[in-house]
C-alpha cells in the first residue's frame, strides 16, 4: 500500500490510501513479519484476542484489543485501545 498522506496525534493516526480496494497491513517485525493482513471496510479491531478481526495472538507486544482501524472512502483511521503512548 502506498500512503499519499498521514497525519499523527498521540492516539491515532489517519492516512490516505489510492488504492483502498486492495489496502493491507504488513508485520515488519516479531513473530509475525512477514504477514499480509488485508484491511476490511468499515470498521474493526486488531489485537491479541480471538474477537477481533485481525488476531496477533502470537505477538505478546500486542494488547488484546491493541487498535481499531476505520475506513472512509480512501482514508484510514488507525485509533489506539490500549497504549497510554499512542501508536508506533
């Protein structure tokens, strides 16, 4: 995916996606680097717990119900659950 434009707060982050029909997130890092997770439309959580949409159970660095991801059109909002330092 490429992002043409992002903005951050403490919180959250949003950017924009030219391709949202095909939007995914890809682990860098830990246990699971290298997995593709496409992004759903609408709205839903990532985390370590079985109930959300996309489970990170393997990442122990990952909170239960760590983010909620919202898409609008071309733009994606990626909201911290958990973290009281926000997103990285």
């Amino acid at each position: 995916m490429r992002i043409s434009e992002s903005a951050c707060t403490a919180t959250s982050i949003v950017f924009r996606c030219r391709d949202h029909m095909h939007a995914r997130l890809i682990a860098l890092g830990g246990p699971l680097k290298g997995a593709v997770f496409p992004l759903a439309e609408g709205e839903f959580t990532l985390g370590r717990e079985d109930s959300n949409a996309i489970c990170l159970a393997a990442d122990r660095a990952v909170s239960r119900q760590h983010c909620l991801i919202t898409q609008n059109g071309e733009e994606f909002t990626l909201r911290d659950l958990d973290m009281p330092t926000g997103p990285t």
